[in-house]
C-alpha cells in the first residue's frame, strides 16, 4: 500500500453542505481516515442537491446529487441519530478513539447533545476540534445563519467583482463557484495540520474557530491593504486588473482571448508578439504605472490590434514570445486541454452502486506520498456495520441493535 501523509489520522466528520466537506476530503485525499456522519434516511443536505444526479449502474439516477460527490471523495458514512442519547453515546466513543473532530452546527447546538469541545476534550485531551460557522463562534452575528453569497456580499469580493459600474451590465456579482465556503475549507485544512503538528510537540488538542466571514475577508489581502495604506475604496475593474496594464479579455477576428502583460519586460515582448515593436519602446507606455494611469488611450489601440487575428494565431504568436495568455474555456473545454489531459485531473471512482462518479484531482502533488482516490463519495451509511466493528468492537448483535433502535 502506498505510504500517505496522514495515514495515522482518524477524522470524526460531523459537517455537511460545502467548507466543512471541502476541508475533509483534503485530508481523506491525503490519506486521513474520514468518518462522515450523517443522519439517518437523509445524510449531508447536499445529497439531495439536485439534478444533475450521479448515474447508477442501470443508468438511472442515484439519490445522490453531483454537488454532494464534489466533496466527499475517500471518506466513509456512518449514519448516527445525534438527537438519541444512544446516538450521542456513540459519537462520544468514536471522538475518544479519533484525531480530528470537525463540525459546522450553529453556535452551541452540539452543547446541548455533550459533543462541544469542552466535553470531548475531557475523554480525549489531544483532540482537534474545528467549528465551522459563519461568523464565528462569537460577536453580534454569531448566531445568523448564512450562506456563500452573504459572505461574498458582506466581506467585500461582490464589491470588486463584475464590471465597472460606468460600463454595460456594470455592478456587484458574486463568483461563478461558492468560493467562501471553499476557501474556508482550505484555510480549516491548514488549521487542522497546524494543530496536530502542534500536539505531536506538545500532547495536546486545541480548539479551531473557522468562520467563512473572516476567510472572503483575508483572501481580499493586496485590495484591503492598498485600502489601508490609501483610504481609497477599491472599486471593480470587471476582467481588467487595478495595476497591470494590458492584463484582461481581447476581442479577437473569431471570439475572445486573455492576455496578461505582469512587468515592463514582458509589455515589450507582447508589443513585438502583436507587430507593433513602436509601442513597447513609446516613453509615455514603457512603464508599468504609466500605463495604468493611460490606460483609457491605450487599450483602445490594442483592442483594434488584437481584432486582426484569431485567437489562435495569437496564442501562437504571444506564446513563442513568452507573454501569458490563454483562451476562456468552458468546462467542456478544460478537460480536452492537453495540459489538463497530461495532469491527469480527472478522476473516474467506482461506486458500490455500481455507478461511476467523475471527480477533480486533488491539486495536492506530494511526490513522496502521493494523494490516491480508493473511495468514491459514499452512499448514505454505506460504511456503518464496518466502522462501528472497526473503532468500536461492536459486534454484529449490538449493531444490529442500534439499528432495530434506529440509532444507526
């Protein structure tokens, strides 16, 4: 078996809908036993996010959504009634046997059942517990609930996305992916290795407050702290860039392209790639703050220029110049480019369905213990009986007494 990154860590993955899953599979990605629990008969919300629905082996479709498969690679379900005192029972002697315990209740929900982190650390000291909410666990707002857009809206991204609103179609616009319930993900991730590097020093867990406010704030850093430094308010430059000029889309003979143009070298290298080698050495445009402060007359020159060409031959061009560009695909489109292809970051896992789920490499390369996909997104409590024997010695006579309960 391939040696992995986390292959000591055991998850207790009490979460659902998007941070909370994206965290985990991270770490089921690395190699981390993940244990999702999931309510009986219904599972994560997000099961039933649908369509489109992930196909079963006679084409039909499963009663799981693609939504859900998107971030529940490599763990296991176990489905557990917490609102039971048996249900609450078991949760506890799996967090003692575990290494991570990973939640996304409102404020103080899981208080009430003796699953919060002052109860658990006192059966298991070195536990990581990690909340996920959207405030956090304290302030005015606390106890709001919210979704991504929320988020987007109040932490300021909405505020510097979609076109400037002197253009058509100018105005606020959240982005095409739930980025605050990723990015919090991601940052719960760090935390978490953080945390656990920390108790292999010290012995002991820690508590984690995530909140998705506080991640869409700190992934707007070079915008606030230009604000900071400035008291300006950053506005939307829509597909332009605030300090690198050209940096957006083009038109071009057949569609559209991208170009960005990052330092004054490359500026003369993309004036040279377009044929016009006398505006790369124009004293008013060799600078970079210079054309950011002309660029109201000079992308409209580059805009006629780039017209002349399709968006291939000027791929070419700028490529062999070395100036970054690219086309904007559509998701069809990056999964038959080569680069893509080579990468491999298509990833097709079988389920116990029989059906096949198509899933997204993890973009986590660790050439000594590389990231494997043995487990496609779980079917709801597709792994109850074996993790309950596995962690806890539960015979198949307690276990099926659970369920006759309807416990598990």
């Amino acid at each position: 078996m391939t040696e992995k990154t986390l292959s000591h860590i055991r998850v207790l993955d009490l979460s659902r809908i998007l941070a909370g899953p994206w965290c985990t599979q991270n770490l089921a990605d690395m190699g981390a036993e993940v244990i999702k629990v999931e309510r009986p008969g219904v599972g994560d919300d997000t099961r039933a996010w649908g369509p489109p629905w992930i196909a079963a082996a006679d084409g039909a479709s499963s009663r799981d959504s693609t939504y859900y498969a998107a971030a529940n690679r490599g763990k296991e379900s176990l489905t557990i009634d917490i609102s039971s005192a048996a249900g609450q029972a078991l949760v506890r002697e799996l967090a003692e046997q575990s290494d991570v315990f990973i939640e996304n209740f409102k404020v103080g929900d899981l208080a009430r059942y003796g699953l919060d982190y002052a109860s658990l650390s006192k059966i298991n000291p070195g536990l990581v517990y990690c909340s996920i909410t959207g405030y956090g666990q304290d302030g005015p707002k606390a106890d709001q609930p919210g979704y991504d857009i929320v988020f987007q809206a109040m932490g300021g991204l909405m505020s510097i996305t979609g076109e400037a609103d002197s253009r058509p179609g100018g105005g606020p616009q959240k982005v095409g992916i739930a980025i605050a319930d990723v990015i919090t993900g991601m940052y719960a991730t760090i935390a978490i290795l953080g945390a656990l590097n920390h108790r292999t020093v010290t012995g002991r867990g820690q508590y984690i407050d995530m909140a998705l406010l506080d991640s869409i704030v700190a992934i707007g850093g070079n915008q606030v702290t230009g604000y900071f430094a400035t008291g300006k308010v950053p506005h939307r430059y829509g597909n332009s860039h605030a300090t690198m000029v050209p940096y957006q889309v083009f038109d071009t003979l057949d569609g559209q392209m991208v170009v960005a143009v990052g330092n004054d070298t490359q500026w003369k290298r993309y004036c040279e790639a377009i044929g016009h080698s006398d505006l790369g050495e124009d004293p008013q445009w060799r600078r970079v703050q210079d054309r950011i402060t002309g660029r109201d007359r000079l992308i409209p020159q580059l805009e006629q220029i780039m017209k002349n060409r399709s968006s291939a031959e000027w791929s070419a061009r700028l490529e062999a110049h070395g100036v970054p560009c690219g086309p904007i695909n559509n998701y069809q489109q990056v999964f038959e480019d080569q680069q893509v292809r080579h990468r491999g970051l298509r990833v097709d896992l079988p389920r116990a369905d029989g059906g096949t789920v198509g899933t997204i490499a993890s973009p986590l390369r660790l050439k000594g213990t590389p990231v494997t996909y043995e487990q496609a997104p779980p079917l709801l409590g597709e792994h109850s009986e074996k993790v309950l024997a596995r962690v806890l010695g539960k015979t198949e006579a307690e276990i099926a007494a659970l369920r006759e309960k309807k416990v598990i």
